[in-house]
C-alpha cells in the first residue's frame, strides 16, 4: 500500500505565495513520475505541473513562469511553489505519483487533495 500526503495548502490574498508538499510513503520500490492536479469547482481535474525521476518538467500553460516544482527523490517527496497567485488558481491541489512497488509495475497513486484558496 502507497499513502500520499499533501500539505501546505490555506487561503492567501491575489498575489501571494503559497508552497505544497506531497510525501509518498509505504511499500515504495521506486517512485517514478510526480505531480500535481487541480479541480476548482464544476471543472474537470487538470494537469498543474509534472516531473520526471530524472527531473524533467511540464506546465500547464497557466502556471508558467509563476509555479515551480521540484522533487526530492531520497525523500520520496515533490513540492509545488506557487508565486504571484491570482482567484482563478482556487482549487483542489492533489498529489500524482507513479510508483513501483516491490509486487507490482507502474501504478498511479493519489493524494486526498489540499484546498487552496486565493482572496481577497
């Protein structure tokens, strides 16, 4: 069994910073990909940013250039740093991973998801 958890998350004003974190933990041979996914309200869940083991990334077009990911592999651990945050980033953050297990090839595994809220 794989646990992700997320923290991090709470209400910040329109241009603030906000930093996530998402630890995997359990019977873990070797976490592959990590990531975040969000779903704001009446809107289907969408890719945030991505990073491979190696540490290549991918970006939602409207995070470029204002959030951040980055991994730390002996912690089985990603992270997400959000800067300049606008209303529209409101959302259910949650944690992505694709993890070997010693039993079992590739399985996407997922956080319970962290509310984050940007208002004024």
């Amino acid at each position: 069994q794989v646990q992700l958890v997320e923290s991090g998350g709470g209400l910040v004003q329109p241009g603030g910073s906000l930093r996530l974190s998402c630890a995997a933990s359990g019977s873990i041979f070797r976490v592959n990909r990590m990531g975040w996914y969000r779903q704001a309200p009446e809107k289907q869940r969408e890719l945030v940013a991505v990073v491979s083991r190696g540490g290549t990334t991918n970006y939602a077009d409207s995070v470029k250039g204002r959030f951040t990911i980055s991994r730390d592999i002996a912690k089985n651990t990603v992270y997400l740093q959000m800067n300049s945050l606008k209303p529209e980033d409101t959302a259910i953050y949650y944690c992505n991973a694709d993890v070997n297990t010693p039993i079992s090839g590739g399985m996407d595994y997922w956080g319970e998801g962290t509310l984050v809220t940007v208002s004024s």
